[in-house]
C-alpha cells in the first residue's frame, strides 16, 4: 500500500472512531469503509399522521435500493409536529421523536434508522448538505405515455426555503429553527422511489440529502414482501400498547388471551394465519367526519345514517358495545352519544393527552379498533387502512376488517381492496 493510501487509511479511522462524518466515499472494492450517508425527507405539510407513516415505507424501500451496492446510507427520521389533525390546545406538539410512537428497535430490524437529533450529533451539527425539493412534471406525461423520469427542473411552486446573511438556505425543517441546509434544488420526479437511487448514488459526495415532498415517488413494491416487512416493523411503541390492551380489558371485556390476538415483540417472528384471530366482544368503528364531510359527500354518511349500519351490525354479531375512533367536533360527539348509548370512546385526562400527544392517542384509538370482533371504517381514508393492515398482521378474517360505512344515497357502495400479507 502507498504511503499517500495509507495515510487516507488511517485518517478515516480516526474519523470515523470519533464519530466524525467523513464528506467523500471510499469504494468498497478498494477495501477502505464507505462514509454514512445521511437520507433525510420530509412531506407536504397538509398531510395526516397516516398517510405520512405510508410516505416512510417508500423511503425505507429507497434506503434498501441504495445499500445494496455496499454504501451505508441511513434513514433520518422527520420530527413529528405541526399536523392539521392535531388540534389540542395548549398541548406542545413540535419536535416529536418517532419514539414516542413507534418501536426504534422494530424499525431498526428492518432498515437502519436514526431519530433527528442523533443524525445532529453524528454529523456535527443542524446542516443538510442538500435538499432536492421533488415536484411533478408542469408540462405532465409528454404524449399521454408514462414512464420513469427525474430531472432537475425550475421549481413549479414557491420554494419554502429562504437565505440568510450566511447563504444558507433556511425553512421549516420540524421546528428546529437552527437547522439549514447549504443547498436547495427542486427535482421533477415521475416514478417509484427507486428511480432517485441513481441520482442519489451521483450525489454520494454529500454527507447529508434531504428530499423534501417526498409524496411525490411511488411505492417500489406496493403490498409485497418488501411493502409488508417495512409495515410490519412499525411496531407501535409499548407504552401506547399497553393503555390500549388496559382499556380493552376494562372497559371492552377484551384481551389477547380469549380474542387470539398474542402479540409477538419481535415483528420478524409475528406470522398469524389468517382468520386465526377471534377479537373482543365489541364492534370497531372508525367514523372520519370534519374534512370528510365536505370532501367525500357521496360516500360518507350522515350520524344517523352511520348509527343505522352500527346497530345492525351490532345485531347481527351478537355484540352489545362499539368502539368508536372519531374526529367528530364536540356538537355532533355529543348527537353520536345520544343516538349510540353503547358507545365506548378512549378519552384521556388533559394530563395524559399532554404525555401522549395527540398521536399516541390516534395509535392507541387503532390498536383497540384492530382488536375487534368486527371492523368497519370510512372510505379512502388512511386511518382505516392502516387499521387493515394492522388487523391482517394479527391474523383476521378479512370478512371481519376490510369495511366501510356506506354514504345515505350511495348505490355503489364498493368496499375496500383486500391486500393480503406477505411474508
């Protein structure tokens, strides 16, 4: 080995033994460690807690894609924060590690995965050295013909990043206001995430990539094997297991030992056969109102027309009460109450909705609703997929979870895909 290679040698030892990200790739043919690369994204901010955990699934299946040659890149996961549905007052609700919710363990068994402010502390500081702001095309698929494309393009929208006296590039960013990011270019990108891995892979000079709108890329394995082991690594975080399993308990006659629902702390090893899962004696309903009025009039139905379905199909399971997962304001809460008397809601204390956040209690409202006897849900919503999903991991007929209330003068009233696992 040459002096000049040795002396690189050594110094990337050194660097990386402290920690220190080192800012060029070594090829691992040559039999040197190539550096941590830093994968960070973040989405449209209007986007809901559920359709944002979708968004993670592609961006771990990209993460797969770019370390199968060997580089080590890692995922940085974006802060919770600032969501429409999280509405609480005086409830803080920026800068919220994915810990709070979900199990880092479980995640880390499936894909490498690091919390912000670890990525801050490994990588000496709040900066991103690029952030590729994804967009569609403006002039749309050329002849009606899709196909796969990504091009750096003049931004369509205005860019919701600014410079500062520094030149650097400063932005939302979670709520960490110290955060910059030393460059920002916007990206048409048509296609599944796979087709940014070899924009990325040019890109391995930067330490650190953030892909902001990351919505815009498609799933890489929609509902494989891929799609699913991502999913089910999104074990929830214990804490929110544990009040939902209490409240089944005590106020649903429900646990895991008489529904055939034993959950397995190790995702890899969780393989329930389908229609082994009995569930507790009660009905499931998740009842989307707000948006969902207004949005989906046709297939969304009235609180009477909602109740009517409800008491049937109580009736026709032979159950006596219903949980029921809302978003409904506190006018037409306290109409459902009147009309379902059955009606069981988990409704926290000021004191634990501050601990829980308003998240925990959207997972914890999920885990009691996939532990039913029997689940209905509302249409397109992703709050009720992921219900679905969570159902088919604990092993449902799906006759009993793939559901949906029906709107009052709906005439095709079509029920949601099954998507069967795959291990």
């Amino acid at each position: 080995m040459s002096n000049f290679y040795l002396t690189v040698n050594i110094l990337v030892n050194n660097l990386v033994s402290l920690r220190i990200p080192v800012m060029f790739s070594i090829s691992v043919s040559s039999g040197f460690c190539a550096a941590v690369v830093y994968l960070l994204y973040d989405v449209n901010p209007p986007e809901g807690f559920n359709l944002r955990r979708d968004v993670y699934i592609r961006m771990a299946s990209l993460v797969k894609t770019l370390r199968k040659d060997g580089d080590d890149w890692v995922l940085v996961l974006p802060p919770w924060g600032r969501l429409y549905h999280w509405q609480s007052p005086d409830i803080h609700q920026v800068r919220i590690p994915w810990a709070e919710f979900f199990s880092l363990t479980s995640l880390q068994a499936n894909v490498p995965v690091i919390e912000y402010e670890e990525f801050m502390a490994e990588s000496g500081g709040p900066f991103i050295d690029q952030v590729l702001v994804l967009q569609n095309y403006a002039e749309g698929w050329t002849d009606g013909k899709w196909e796969e494309k990504v091009d750096e393009r003049p931004c369509i929208e205005k860019l919701m990043y600014s410079k500062d006296k520094q030149g650097y590039y400063r932005g939302w960013f979670w709520g960490y206001e110290e955060t910059r990011a030393r460059n920002v270019t916007c990206m048409s990108a048509q296609g599944h995430a796979s087709i940014l891995a070899p924009l990325l892979r040019r890109n391995i000079t930067a330490t650190s990539v953030m892909l902001d709108r990351a919505e815009t890329v498609l799933h890489d394995h929609y509902a494989g094997k891929d799609y699913w082991d991502t999913r089910r690594s999104m074990v929830f975080a214990k804490h929110l297991r544990i009040i939902g399993d209490e409240f089944r308990a005590k106020y649903l006659n429900s646990t895991d030992s008489s529904d055939n629902t034993v959950y397995n702390e190790d995702w890899t090893r969780m393989q329930a056969k389908l229609g082994s899962a009995k569930g507790g004696p009660y009905l499931g309903v998740h009842l989307r109102r707000k948006d969902f009025i207004w949005g989906h009039r046709d297939d969304v139905p009235s609180l009477k027309g909602a109740v009517k379905k409800i008491r049937s199909l109580m009736k026709k399971h032979k159950l006596d009460r219903v949980f029921v997962a809302t978003d409904a304001d506190e006018e037409e809460l306290e109409s459902l109450k009147r009309l379902l008397p059955e009606l069981v809601r988990f409704e926290p204390s000021w004191e634990d909705l501050e601990l829980l956040k308003d998240g925990g209690v959207a997972i914890i409202d999920q885990w009691i609703c996939a532990h039913a006897r029997f689940f209905i849900g509302t249409s397109v919503s992703t709050f009720s997929f992921r219900i679905h999903e969570e159902r088919e991991i604990l092993g449902f007929d799906p006759k009993t979870t793939y559901n949906r209330l029906c709107g009052d003068t709906e005439k095709e009233c079509e029920q949601p895909t099954h998507w069967k696992i795959v291990y």
